[in-house]
C-alpha cells in the first residue's frame, strides 16, 4: 500500500489508524513436500542483523519462520527510503532528505517467493512453538522451544540441535492428557524466558499429575542446558509466560491469575506477587527492556493493562493499608481494551521504544499501542524524562478512558482474512524487529508471512515540518 500523505480528519485521529508505511507478503513453498500444511504449528521471529544498500535502495534482513519441526530463514529486501531516517525517534523526528533508487512497496520477498525453500535447522521428533534469536551469544543462533517444554540450542552451519533439555511427552502420560482435556488451545502450556545478558534462562512447563507446574533455572553461559534449579508453583496446573525484568528478577504468569516475581539467586519462593482476579483469565504477560520497569496483561475478556513492577512491590510490602488482614492494593497504570472484547492472545513490547508494545487478538487482529501520550500526562517536572511514572493516589491528571484508548492506539493491523475458522491468533506468531523501528513480521495458519510498517501521526508531523 503506498504512502497517504494527506491530512487526517479529525474522525482518523481518533480511530485507529491502518495506513502503512510498507507492507509485503507471499507465501513460501517448499523443497519437502508437506500434506495438510495448515494444520502445522507456526512460529515467526527476526533476527536482528540488517544490509543496508544504498545503490539499489535496499534495506536487507531476515525472518526465522518455524513450521512443524523445521526451521527457516527467509530473506527479506525493503525499500530504504521508507526505513532510513536520521536523528533520534520520537516527536520531531525527521525522515532525512535523501534520494535513493526507487523500489516497490509490496516487493520485499520478491527473490525468495519463486524458490523452494529447505529447513535451515531441524528439531526432529518435535513441535516448535517459540524461538529466541541470540543476538550476542558466541555459542548459539537461536533457542527453539518445543510444544512439551523440550529446548534446543541451534548455531549457524549446523542443522541439527548443538545443546538439548529434553521433556518426556507420549500419548499415554498425563502431561499428555492434561494438555489435551484441561488447557485450552490458544494457551500455551510452556515457555522461556532470557535474562537481559543471555547468561540465564527460565522455562516453565506442566508436571504431569502433581499439583503445580514447574520453573527450571537453566544455564545458557558457561555449560548451555545444564539445568542449575527448579522451582515448584504449587496451586497452579500450567505457567503459560515467564519474562525477565533484568538479570536476576523475572515473572511468571500462571493459569491461577497470580504473576509472581522471582528472583534466580535467592530461594525458591516468589519474593513478592501480583493477583489480578478481573476481566477473566491472564492470557498474556510482557516486560519491557528498556525502562526494566513496565510490564502488560492481557486478558481472555481483551482487557489489556500497563503495570509498573516498583509499585506493585510497594503495594505488596507497604502494610499501611493492611491493618486487618487486608489483599494488597494493587493498582495497574493504565487500562485499555480490545473491540468487541477480542481476548489478547500475545503482547509483546517494542525493543527499540519505551513506550510502545502490541497486542495479538484470538481474531488474529494487532494493535499497536503507543504510552507516550500517558507519560506525558503524568510526567513529574522534577523528574527526567526517561522515568517512569508512578501512577499517583488522585487521578486527576489522568486522561478519561476514551481519551487515552484513542490517543494510546497508534495503529491497527487486521491480520489475514483467510486464517482458519477453529484457531485464529496464536502466540509467537508475531514479531518486532529488534533492531528496525516499528517493523512487524506475522504468519497464520495458510503460510501467508507478512512484513509491515505503519504509517502513523508521527510521520505525518515529520512530512508537515
């Protein structure tokens, strides 16, 4: 789609926009041949690597897309103009004044849609349902997560795993079962998270007939799948997310509605926790890297909520409050939603804005959510910009509800119209570049991979200056 460089009214303004900076998409083919290719689990990340090439106004990078057990590389051309840009993101930000040789919108897989592609890694005997790309490590390319909670580390030149933790899953256990008859699909029952240096790694996955699910400590440093600790959570049946704040303190979101806040070098007990028994189960969970403060929920009823972990800490050991036996009062930032109550099924935080994160609806939509009208709000002028507000015990500096979905949703991606009918969004199926601002890859259930960048406010504030 090209580039709409005409005024907004007043009514786009405060709906959500979905022009595009670019978009391309194609569905790759194949050297295996596969049968009842739809119904195979799908994964999608960048790595983060990027060629920029002046003389043919090109911007290369590449995705790892993950179909069944077998994991691809895809190479991905776009057009510099639209990614080039000079000086420091945000308001005032300006798109430089440079020619470059024109190159179609819409044509970033152009090299690759005719050529039949073969698995760069294979997780043989097992289902990838997530990936990590390594940016810094020495040792691996990516990890690769199975749907049984199994790991394997991969490196560039070996197609087959280099470390593996391995989780035992057949037909007959009641891990199996319990993944069958108790969870729902669109929920994952494992996952991992990376601490900020790559030095540790936290997975959780179900532990069969007993009554709570299980983290485990793992090394990705000196000996990669050693397994350092394991943690209990009793009461719980799966922990679907676990996310790093920094080094040492990560979450863990579990299907009882509780995240608890771990840290890797003290005891196996939470060191504080956060319950959230409105607007249904917690489907979703995301921490930022950048602030190492904020965190989001997302819920089965689309509610979506902005958290800032120090003060549910405080809330959690200040007894001020709490003279009878009183729960904690535990307050989010800032709520916002999904229309029609479309339940978030993945939220993700930008890794190149502090402000800003998407969210994943069951209907395979994404929303692209912008805090820095929020922030701006409620801003303490003694304090530095790049703090984080804590949300203050009177709320009149903070906007209305509608004021801030409007001002907060930046932009909206309706995902792919042909996705199936019985699942639509899945986790792990939508991605940031982690180096490009506001690049978005997606996959669904037909194979149609998708790259796009919107067209925002923002831009048209760079145009008018």
């Amino acid at each position: 789609m090209s580039q709409n460089k005409g005024r907004p009214s007043a009514l786009w303004r405060r709906s959500a926009p979905s022009l595009y900076h670019h978009i391309s998409s194609f569905k790759p083919k194949f050297i295996t041949r596969m049968d009842d290719v739809e119904r195979l689990h799908k994964t999608i990340t960048f790595r983060s690597e990027i060629i920029p090439d002046k003389e043919r106004g090109l911007l290369t990078t590449s995705l790892l897309y993950s179909q069944g057990s077998d994991i691809y590389e895809i190479d991905c051309n776009l057009p510099l103009g639209s990614f080039y840009k000079d000086g420091k993101k945000g308001k005032g930000e300006r798109i430089e004044n440079k020619k470059f040789p024109d190159s179609k919108d819409g044509d970033a897989f152009s090299e690759v849609e005719n050529k039949k592609l073969s698995a760069k890694w294979v997780y043989s005997g097992e289902t990838v349902a997530k990936m990590s790309y390594l940016d810094d490590s020495e040792d691996s390319t990516i990890i690769a997560m199975s749907k049984n909670g199994s790991l394997a580390w991969f490196r560039d030149g070996i197609k087959v795993p280099i470390h593996i933790v391995q989780e035992m899953m057949g037909p007959s256990t009641s891990f199996a079962a319990m993944h069958s008859h108790v969870r729902p699909d669109d929920l994952a029952v494992s996952d991992f998270g990376l601490s900020e240096n790559l030095e540790t790694l936290v997975k959780s996955q179900a532990n069969g007939s007993e009554e709570d699910s299980i983290l485990k400590i793992v090394d990705n440093s000196g000996k990669p799948g050693d397994i350092l600790r394991t943690i209990h959570v009793p009461g719980t049946t799966v922990t679907h997310t676990v996310r790093f704040f920094d080094n040492h303190l990560f979450g863990s979101c579990s299907d009882d509605n509780t995240i608890r806040f771990w840290d890797v070098r003290t005891s196996a007990k939470p060191v504080f926790s956060l319950t959230e028994p409105q607007n249904g189960r917690l489907t979703a969970f995301d921490t930022s890297q950048i602030t190492n403060e904020l965190f989001v929920t997302g819920s089965s009823t689309g509610v979506i909520k902005l958290w800032d972990v120090r003060a549910v800490e405080f809330a959690t050991t200040d007894l001020t409050y709490r003279q009878n036996g009183e729960d904690p009062i535990q307050n989010e930032l800032v709520s916002l939603y999904h229309s029609g109550g479309d339940s978030v099924v993945d939220v993700q935080f930008s890794q190149t804005s502090s402000s800003e994160f998407f969210t994943v609806g069951n209907t395979g939509n994404v929303y692209h959510w912008d805090m820095e009208y929020f922030f701006s709000k409620n801003d303490d002028d003694n304090e530095e910009s790049t703090n984080v507000p804590v949300k203050k015990t009177t709320t009149s500096t903070v906007p209305a509800p509608e004021e801030l979905q409007g001002q907060c949703l930046k932009f909206f991606h309706s995902g792919n119209n042909n996705r199936s009918t019985a699942k639509f969004g899945k986790k792990n199926t939508v991605a940031w570049h982690p180096i490009i601002d506001d690049l978005v890859c997606t996959v669904d259930d037909s194979t149609l991979v998708s790259v796009y960048k919107p067209f925002t406010l923002r831009d048209f504030d760079a145009f008018d200056e």
